[in-house]
C-alpha cells in the first residue's frame, strides 16, 4: 500500500517542542476553518490585527491566509470574498466570468495559503523542527514567496528558489524575507533546474526540509478546502438558480489551484475544469518544450498532484495575449478605450487586481466559454492569482520595447481580445486523460524517485486515492486545535 499522501503522524517528542517554540513567540495557528469563516477568529486576535499591516512580518498575519481580508494596507479586518465580475463587453462572451483575487493576501497573492496547507501540518505533528531545520520553496515565483512569508510567520528559516528571469520585485522583497534565496538558470518554464537544485541541496545539506509544490499534496488541499469554499461562496452571493455553474479555469502550473475545481465539479458535477498552460510550452496539450512569459505557471512536466482522471479541457494561452492585456488593462489610454465600450467605472478601476497569470486565467476562461457555447445563464469560475504589484517593471520594460500605448494599439488589442478563438485547446477523452497522467512517469518516476505504484493508484484507484486526500482538512484542523491548546498552556488562551 502506498503512503498516505498528507502524512499526519505525530511525533509527540518534537510536537511538544513545537509549541513551546510557538508558545515563547506569541504564535497561535489558524484553522482552515477560521481561514473559510474568519468570523470565527477570536476576537482577541482580531484587535490585535488592528494594528499590523497586511504585508507586515506578524505571527498574527496567519489569519490574513484568506479570501476575505478587508481592502486595506494596514489593520483591516474580514469580510466578503473579494473577487471580480466580468460581463460580454470585455470578455466578448456572453457567459460571466468570476475571479476570486489574490491581492489581498499577504505577499499580494494567495500561494501563502498552499505553503500554509504544507508546513503547518508538519509542524503540529511535529514533522518539522523549527528549531534546526529550514524550509525549502522550490518555486516558479509566488510559491516561494509564499513560503518563505508563512515560514517568517511561523518563525522558521527559509531558502527560496526561483528562476533567474523572474520579475524585478520578487527578487527584491524575497532579500528581505527569506534567509536564503537561490536563482536557478531560466525563466518560468525551466522546473527541471529547479528540481535539480533540490537534489543538490539534500545531497550536501542535513538542516533542510523541501517543500515541493508540484508534489505536495498540502498545496491542492488548501484550495479544496479554502479557495472551493469560497467559491461556493460567491456563487451562492451573486447568483441564483436562473444560472448554471458551467465550469472553471486554472493554470496548470503546480496543479495545486486546480484543487478547488475538484471542489467545484464535486458539487456540480456537470461543471467542466478546464487547465490552462502557456502555448509557447504547451506540455499537456502537445508534449511540448519552450520557454514563455506567463510568469508563475512551471511546466515541461505533469505535476504529481494533478488528477487528470477529474480533468476535463486542456486550453493553450498565447503568452502575446496575457502580455498585450496586461497594457490594455492598465495603460490609461487602454482604460479610456474599454470605457468608450462600455466597461464600468468600477471595473476599470479594479483591472489592476490581475497579474499577468490571472489574465491567463482569465483568456482560458473566455476560450473554454466559447467552445461550450455558453450563454448569459452560464458562469466560468476562475482565479486572479496576483495584481499589477508585482509586474510595475514588466509594464516599463514593454513601454520602452514598443513605445507609448496608443489608441489605435488598445483597439487591436481589444479586438484580438473579442477574437480569442478555440484553437488550441483540447477536450479530452478517457484516453487522452490517460495519455497525459502517464507522462507523470518520466519526471517523477524516472527523475524524482516516486513510487511507480502509487502513480498507479492515482488512476486505477482514483476514487479512494484522491477521496482521502481530501477528507484529511478536518483531520488537520483537529490537529491544530490540539497544538494551539498546548501553546496556550499556562498562559491565557487566545485560540
């Protein structure tokens, strides 16, 4: 029988020391009930929140790991999921396109919540030691800053790696919070360098513990737990029962977002779940290599916490496309032209909450839209990862390679935006689902050392397999209850 996929085995020994460590730095670990309902936060916490911006390096921050923080830098407390609505004057179709965003998390995207869903477990078991180990995030981008942020928080040493063409900004605020940071050679789509690195490092390092998000099975269950729940959430909000869950769109990237589609698809199982990737590279619709600019989205490789068997669509976004958008968003011309079509105020006010890779998100939601032929009582649920934030130098950098935004570019730009087209994208059958989850093999068999067996399981015994995976949030909120209550011992409880 293959290893559980979450092991929670406690260690008691180091758990104890694991809450004294937290007991003597004030740090008190949310559920991933409290990150769904933060109305159930004590109210202690709260006040204490008041006072502490959102990016701010505070134990406290933990219980900012949600959709719902209020839209303030500093002391804000919770409310609704925060997300966007787009109509056909944007996207050119005539189903609703809904974002949750991300920039309101701490780091400005929500990749804290699946280092979150992989450390915390560790450490209330008592897995991890805080104390003489450090946690290694091996990343295309916000993963690792994510990682290293909840790694501060919960008062652990990190090393951070990223490839070398990541954007300016990451690379200046990973200095300031991780304790290592490692470049690898490449852009987004260079993982193997990556995973090469890890290999070096537990090679020549006894005080690491890896973090691998392609692998973790903590990164899909955070999303099923937290961003599923939230998405319940906004469809039970804005809409009623004239309208249909059609399906949702995310990136391929980790695979760990993909999670709350599971989520989604258990609830509707009618839903599609459509997986996006770069068509520069495009590994799951066409076995492809290359290198592209929708920064954040590894690939040249089939994550291991992938459920292919629950995957519906495979759709290619033209790097060109996710870029071109990013200045017709954000441009002021670009801005004046979608008004005079017709785009809100309010929504032109809030383009600058998608990152590049949200708005690839966001064209793979269109594409799968258009293939469905979707109508106005249809809805595509997708995620907004980042904002602007973190891509302020790849807008400079584009203004001097092409020149001033001008009207006449946002109309094309606005036109090849209507004109996405489904081309590019694949609606897979049994054995095509087959076909991609066996491409599993050559990385993470052949190269990773994973068991040739539990691959097997992923397909064969699908529905055990994943099922328990996703049974073990309550199992670990029970966990964190315990652990918190150790903390607090001898001391006035604030969990």
């Amino acid at each position: 029988m293959a290893r559980p996929t979450i092991d929670l085995t406690v260690e008691v020994k180091q758990r104890e020391k694991n809450a004294k460590y937290c007991r003597d730095r004030g740090i008190i670990i949310p559920t991933f009930k409290q990150m769904k309902d933060p109305t159930q936060i004590p109210a202690s916490i709260k006040a204490e929140l008041a006072n502490v911006g959102l990016w701010d390096v505070h134990p406290r921050n933990l219980f900012r790991i949600t959709w719902k923080n209020e839209q303030r830098p500093t002391g804000g407390g919770f409310g609704a999921v925060n997300y966007l609505v787009f109509p056909p004057e944007i996207t050119g179709v005539r189903a609703k396109i809904i974002g949750l965003c991300g920039k309101f998390f701490p780091t400005g995207a929500h990749k804290v919540g699946a280092t979150f869903g992989c450390l915390a477990p560790r450490l209330v078991t008592g897995q991890f030691d805080p104390t003489r180990q450090k946690a290694v995030w091996p990343s295309t981008g916000n993963f690792c800053r994510g990682g290293a942020y909840v790694s501060a928080l919960l008062g652990c040493d990190s090393i951070a790696i990223l490839p070398e063409n990541m954007s300016r900004e990451r690379f200046e605020w990973l200095s300031k919070v991780a304790g290592e940071v490692i470049a690898t050679p490449g852009c987004e789509s260079n993982v193997k360098e990556i995973f090469d690195k890890c290999w070096e490092l537990r090679k020549t390092r006894k005080d690491i513990q890896i973090f691998n998000q392609f692998e973790e099975f903590g990164n899909p269950l955070w999303h099923w737990e937290v961003t599923g729940a939230a998405m319940q959430e906004v469809w039970q909000k804005e809409l009623n029962e004239e309208y249909r869950l059609a399906g949702s769109v995310f990136s391929s990237g980790s695979a760990g977002t993909l999670g709350s589609g599971y989520y989604l698809k258990s609830l509707f199982p009618h839903a599609k779940l459509g997986v996006a990737e770069a068509l520069q590279c495009p590994t799951l619709l066409n076995n492809g290599y290359g290198d592209h600019r929708i920064e954040g989205i590894g690939d040249k490789h089939v994550p291991w916490i992938h459920d292919l068997k629950n995957t519906d669509m495979v759709i290619a976004v033209d790097d060109e496309h996710a870029i071109r958008l990013l200045r017709l968003f954000n441009d002021p011309r670009g801005k004046e032209v979608l008004k005079q079509e017709g785009v809100s105020p309010a929504l032109l006010s809030q383009l600058n909450l998608m990152g590049i890779s949200s708005i690839g998100n966001f064209l793979g939601a269109i594409k799968l839209a258009k293939y469905y032929e979707l109508t106005e009582q249809d809805v595509v649920m997708t995620v907004f990862t980042d904002s602007l934030d973190l891509y302020g130098s790849r807008l400079q950098e584009l203004n001097t390679e092409r020149g001033a935004y001008s009207d006449r570019q946002a109309y094309r730009d606005l036109e090849m935006l209507h004109g996405q087209s489904t081309d590019h994208l694949l609606e897979l059958t049994y054995q095509e689902k087959k076909r991609i989850h066996n491409l599993k093999y050559f990385t993470w068999v052949e190269q990773q050392a994973r068991d040739m067996h539990e691959l097997d399981q992923q397909w064969t015994d699908h529905d055990s397999y994943w099922g328990k995976t996703f049974e073990t949030g309550a199992k670990i909120d029970e966990l964190i209850e315990e652990f918190n209550a150790l903390v607090t011992q001898g001391s006035p409880c604030a969990c």
